[in-house]
C-alpha cells in the first residue's frame, strides 16, 4: 500500500513542478502575451485539474487495494 501511494504522490508532484515551471518561463511570456492577463482563471482550471487528478487517483488507489491486493 505504501509504494503505490508514494508512486502516486511522485507523479503528482513531478506534474505540479513540470506545470508550474511551463507557467512562470519566460518563454511562455514572450509567445502567449495574455498569459499573465488571465491569471485568475488560469489558476482556477489548474487548480480544478489538480483536485480533479487527485479524487481520480485515490478512488483507482482505493480499487487496487480492495480488490487487487
């Protein structure tokens, strides 16, 4: 139980930084411009994902140890 969590929880985290990172390079300011114009709304679809990825993950986490393990 505890190695799926902590795979889990890596991926997750390894797909916060790599968004982030993707989010506040400089690059991304020069070629999307409105970018930082809608960062409200940006954050609240990122953030919705996230939460989204994280029911997803535990409800599949749930399944495997019930009923595969």
């Amino acid at each position: 139980m505890l190695i799926p969590t902590i795979i889990i929880v890596t991926i997750v985290l390894v797909g916060l930084v790599g968004t982030l990172l993707i989010g506040f390079s400089k690059e991304n300011a020069k070629t999307n411009t409105g970018y930082s114009a809608r960062t409200n709304s940006n954050w609240a679809r990122l953030v919705a994902l996230y939460v989204l990825s994280a029911i997803v993950l535990v409800v599949i986490l749930i399944i495997v140890v019930k009923y595969i393990i």
